[in-house]
C-alpha cells in the first residue's frame, strides 16, 4: 500500500499500526492505575472506579499480559523501523536544537527519530521485565520457600521497571502534544502533511517518494 496519498497527504501510521497502539495505550493507563491502588494506600481510591480492591488485583495481571502482547506485536510490525542508524546518532548529537524548537537545526531523520527509538525500547524491555517479575509475584505459592530471594528480587524489579516505563510514558505524552504538534493528531487520523513529514522525518518522505 503506498503511502503516498492524493492531496499532498503521507499516510504516517496504518488502521493496524493505530489500534495496536492504542490497545497498548489503555492497557498500560489500566496496568498504572490499578498498580498504584494496590501498591500505595494513599491511592487505594483509584480501585473504586476500577471495579473495587478484589478486581483490580484480579485483572491488573491480566492487563499486564494484555500490554506485552501488543507490544510484541508492535515489535513485529516496527522493528527495522527502530534499529539506531547513524542519522540517528546525527540527530542525538543536535538534541538541544530539538528542546529549544529549533527544528530547521536539525538534520533530516527516518521515520522515527532517536527520541521515539529508544521510548519504544525502554516500554519493550521494561514491559518485558514487568511480566516476568509480575509472574513471580501473581503465583507467588509456587515459588517455594527457599527460593524467597526470588520473591524479594521480583518485587524490586517490577516497582523499578514500573517507575522507568511510567516515566517514559508521561515523556511520551508531553512531547506526542505539546512539543511536536501534529504527532498526537497523525496516531488518530494516521496521516500527516507532506510538510510536517518533511519537516520532521525528511529521510522517511524521501525513501517514500
């Protein structure tokens, strides 16, 4: 399918790309939220709209999975797209033009920058590392007992993976609507302007063209 489309319009992401996105998005908002009930009891409140205490712990695993798969998915469908390139470590290299705006400063990059690349590495592996310990800490009673260090460990990885991917999260939120406009808008409609393209991945819309 081109993604050349009539009207000076680039189709950015596919109908598949924007709902495995998406179903991703939910889950992870589902995960944080009950995850913060359970974990602190100052937020134990959030369970309440949540279906209460015993159905966030019953489902806040299950949404866990749910997250992994997509984002398995998305790792079939972007993989090439997120190896780091040496027009990537270009980019990195002219990161404060990119905080202070200045994108004519910037040199021309694929479809997804660097910033993007690494975000969708941090939530793959932390992700990963978040059901891994999450197993560990759902069937706790086969765990046996003189393997209790395993317990510890898992409950250390997931809070720390849980802070990490958290944080990239609220990152990824900032810059998708206040930094770079048109980012948000192109993840719903799924296109954006052969402008925006060429403004911010003019490599991508040449290999397009």
């Amino acid at each position: 399918m081109s993604r050349l489309l009539s009207g000076k319009r680039v189709l950015r992401y596919t109908i598949e790309e924007r709902v495995i996105h998406w179903l991703s998005a939910l889950a992870f908002i589902y995960v944080l939220l009950t995850g913060l009930a359970l974990y602190a009891p100052g937020l134990f409140w959030l369970s309440s709209i949540l279906g209460g205490g015993s159905v966030s712990r019953a489902l806040h695993p299950w949404g866990g999975v749910i997250f992994m798969a997509m984002c398995a998915w998305m790792y079939r469908m972007w993989r090439a797209d997120m190896r780091i390139t040496p027009a990537d470590r270009q980019w990195q290299d002219a990161l404060p033009h990119y905080i202070r705006n200045e994108d004519e400063a910037l040199p021309p990059i694929g479809r997804f920058n660097a910033g993007q690349k690494y975000f969708f590495w941090v939530m793959f592996w932390g992700g990963l590392l978040l059901l891994l310990s999450g197993l560990v800490l759902w069937f706790p009673e086969r765990i046996p007992w003189s393997l209790r260090g395993l317990r510890y460990a898992a409950i250390l990885v997931h809070i720390s993976a849980a802070l990490i991917t958290i944080g990239g999260f609220i990152i990824h939120i900032y810059m998708g609507t206040a930094v770079v406009r048109g980012g948000f808008t192109s993840i719903i409609r799924g296109e954006v302007s052969e402008n925006w393209a060429k403004a911010h991945h003019a490599l991508w819309l040449r290999d397009l063209k």
